[in-house]
C-alpha cells in the first residue's frame, strides 16, 4: 500500500500509523472489527474488487474507494488470524 492510504487504513485499525510497526496475532481479531467499524463509518464498508461504474469521462480513470483500497488488507489480517500470526510492516524499498 501507498503511503497516506496506509496510514489511515492503519489508524482506522487503532494503530499509531507508525512505520515500522507490528501487531500480535492475538490484536488481530479487534483491529479487523475496528476497521470494518470505521469504513462503514466512513460509508465504505464492505466493497470488493468488482466493476466499477463507468467515469462520467472515458479518458478519466474511476476512483478507486478506502474500502476497496482496505479489501487486500482485510484479506492479509484475517488469513494471518486464522494461522495465529503477527503482522508487521515497514516503509518499501524506493522505486528506482
């Protein structure tokens, strides 16, 4: 994920926003319910990857939503509860 985007999907989870960061298998579960709590706060819970509707300007890409943006990340932190694992994440590597 891009910087700003993670940071935000990671506060919405309860965390700091700090980079590097951690979370414990055990937080997992309540870090995936505040999020799913705070899109549907935000009016974007539950979307998945799935046509999107056309942009009023064929040359203009649609936007893309926090929840959409979230779906790989609920994906990663249920899969690492379910295998009783840690999460942790770092800034990438930059692009050359």
């Amino acid at each position: 994920m891009f910087g700003d985007v993670a940071i935000t999907l990671l506060k919405m989870m309860g965390h700091s926003g700090t980079v590097p960061g951690a979370l414990p298998a055990a937080g997992i579960p309540a870090a995936i319910e505040r999020l799913h709590l705070a899109l549907a706060a935000a009016g974007d819970h539950e979307k998945k990857p799935g046509p999107e509707p056309a942009a009023s300007d064929p040359d203009e890409p649609a936007p893309v939503g926090l929840g959409l943006r979230a779906y790989p990340l609920i994906q990663l932190l249920t899969a690492a509860a379910q295998r009783g694992c840690d999460v942790m994440w770092d800034l990438g590597a930059p692009r050359i």
